[in-house]
C-alpha cells in the first residue's frame, strides 16, 4: 500500500507569511521596550516601526471586503489608498492624556500599517470604506467580467 507524498512544505512560507512574521517580531520589540523601559537605552528602530491592526479578508461573490479592527480611532487619523494592486490602510493612534498611574497598558498606539495585495479583478476604481463601532470596512468590488457565470453545456 502507497501513502500519498505531501508536498506542501513550502507552501507555509508563502507570500502571505512573511506580514505575520513582521508583526511577531514588531510584538517582541515592544515587548522589550515594555519591560526594559531605561533611559538612555536605545532600542532598534523596529521597536517603534508601525504595527499592523487585526483583519479579516472576505471574499464575496461581487467584492472583496477587508474588516480592520481600529477601536477609537476617528476616521480623519485613517488614510484608505489604492497604488500599484496594493491596498494600504494607515493612521495613527495616539496616547490619551491620564491623570492616573498606568498600572498596565496593553493597547496599542502609534502608526499602524495594513497592506495587502489585491487581485487582479479587484475594480480599484469603486473602492469604498466605512468606519462603524470601531470597525473599518473597506469594500472593494470584482470587475464585472471577472465573476463566475454558468456555461452552458451543449452536445
């Protein structure tokens, strides 16, 4: 009896890997920072490098919709462009004023960066964003000639 060969060792380190692997390591320079807080040491510039927020890509029928976690961000901190097949969301969050001693701080602030590579079929002229409960949704819509249609089957 044969057993079937697996070949996907490769495919784990996709294209699409290499973000997360930023983001971890954007997490574990922070968390450097966070537990080292001397002055007058200097921490590499990625420490302070923008972070991805949280996101989810959905893929409709008629668009493609990316849902981007930004709690108390106002839609002015928030630039939503379109270049070259590549969607980039980018802000900032920045710092409130306390009157208290921050005994924790776990949310993130500064830059955030999110791109991501459309496809082809991606009608980058009809892209559309909205910002509700602290959920950014941004819609961007299939060419008309790329979505899936029957085919008739004659004979």
């Amino acid at each position: 009896m044969t057993l079937p060969e697996r070949r996907d060792r490769g495919a784990a380190w996709g294209p699409f890997h290499f973000h997360e692997l930023q983001e971890l390591r954007n997490r574990m320079d922070q968390l450097m920072h966070a537990t080292f807080p001397f002055p007058g040491v200097d921490f590499p510039e990625s420490a302070i490098e923008a972070w991805a927020p949280l996101a989810d890509v959905e893929d409709t029928e008629d668009a493609y919709l990316v849902e981007l976690e930004l709690p108390g961000v106002d839609k002015d901190q928030i630039t939503v462009e379109v270049t070259d097949g590549e969607l980039d969301v980018r802000g900032e969050i920045k710092e409130k004023a306390r009157t208290g001693v921050v005994r924790r701080h776990t949310r993130r602030i500064g830059q955030f960066d999110y791109r991501t590579s459309l496809p082809p079929n991606a009608d980058t002229e009809h892209v559309s964003a909205d910002l509700t409960n602290g959920v950014l949704t941004v819609r961007v819509p299939k060419t008309e000639q790329a979505r899936p249609h029957r085919i008739e089957i004659t004979g």
